[in-house]
C-alpha cells in the first residue's frame, strides 16, 4: 500500500473514532506515518481529503455490491443478488458503510464527487425502471426506491452490529425478502 492510501486508512480510522470535526492534518500525519510535505502532496485541504475519501470509498462500495453480477439474471434475481452483496458490504466493511451513510450529504463532500456516475447506482435503477416497465416494480422515484430497500438492509445491520440481536443467514434472506416485497408490485 502506497502513502497516498495510508492517509486515506487513517483518514477513515480517525473519523470512524473521533468525527470529522476532531479531524486534523497533524492527527493524520500521526496516524499515517507521514510527513505534513507528503499528505499537502496528495491533498490541499480537510475538504479535499475527504471527498476523496467518500470517492475513493464509493466506488469500493459499487466494485463490491456488483461483484458477481449477473445482467441476464430475472429482475427479481438480480435484485437480490444486489441486496445480498449490500448486506455482506455493510457487515464487511462497516466503517467504510458508516461513513458513506453518514457523510452523502456532508458539505465537505465536493458536489462533484457526491454526484459522480457510479456504475452500481445505475445498474440498480436501470433494474428498476426495466422493472417499472414490465409491471414488476412500484411506480416509485428510482432514488427513493433504492433508499428504500438499501436502508432495510442498512439498519438491520446496525441493529446486529449494536448487539440488538444475532443475525444469521436466514434473517438476512428474510431482510432481502422484505425489500423486495416494499417496491414489487
């Protein structure tokens, strides 16, 4: 692993145990093991890292929810192929899922990032709308769809990962069951 992602690890470690407003340049210098000369090499401002940050995250985010994927799949199969791969990111990558959920709509975040095509995000409205088209799925805004289903999973999540509850694989395919059942028709 290179420098540049040294600092965006420790970036994500101290914002995972202290918050974005504790975060300063020294602390990550410290974190990551580096000179000031090498994190102002990669990154200008508090804003900048963390944008790049979400960015960088983000599309380990969609790589991972479309690993495996399976385009000629039924829009039902598809579907939860893509929920069940959100839920093992959620439980796989936990700090990662806290800060995208958490920081999306943070000012920090450059719009221009926020905003970025992710090629996830648009297979899954894609199988929405293809779903809307054949009757399948609600006539509902493909955004809040996917809010929708995506935070089912998400706070099923959390409630297991706060020790609410144990979670095991059927619960997990009753939880993906359950978003399915929210935008069909």
């Amino acid at each position: 692993m290179g420098k540049r992602e040294d600092i965006l690890d420790a970036t994500l470690e101290l914002i995972t145990e202290e918050g974005l407003q504790s975060l300063t340049f020294s602390k990550i210098f410290k974190k990551a093991n580096v000179g000031s000369s090498t994190v102002y090499h990669y990154f200008q401002s508090k804003e900048e890292l963390v944008s790049e940050l979400f960015r960088t995250l983000r599309m380990h985010m969609g790589e991972t929810i479309m690993k495996g994927y399976d385009p000629g799949l039924t829009i039902y199969q598809r579907t939860k192929a893509i929920l069940k791969n959100t839920a093992n990111y959620a439980l796989h990558f936990t700090n990662e899922q806290a800060f995208i959920e958490n920081y999306c709509q943070s000012p920090f975040i450059f719009e221009e990032i926020r905003t970025m095509p992710d090629p996830a995000i648009n297979e899954i409205f894609a199988i929405i709308e293809e779903g809307q088209q054949h009757g399948i799925i609600r006539e509902l805004d493909k955004v809040y769809c996917c809010q929708l289903v995506s935070g089912m999973i998400t706070s099923v999540i959390k409630g297991y990962l706060a020790g609410k509850y144990p979670l095991h694989e059927t619960l997990i395919q009753e939880t993906i069951d359950a978003c399915w059942r929210a935008i069909k028709v």
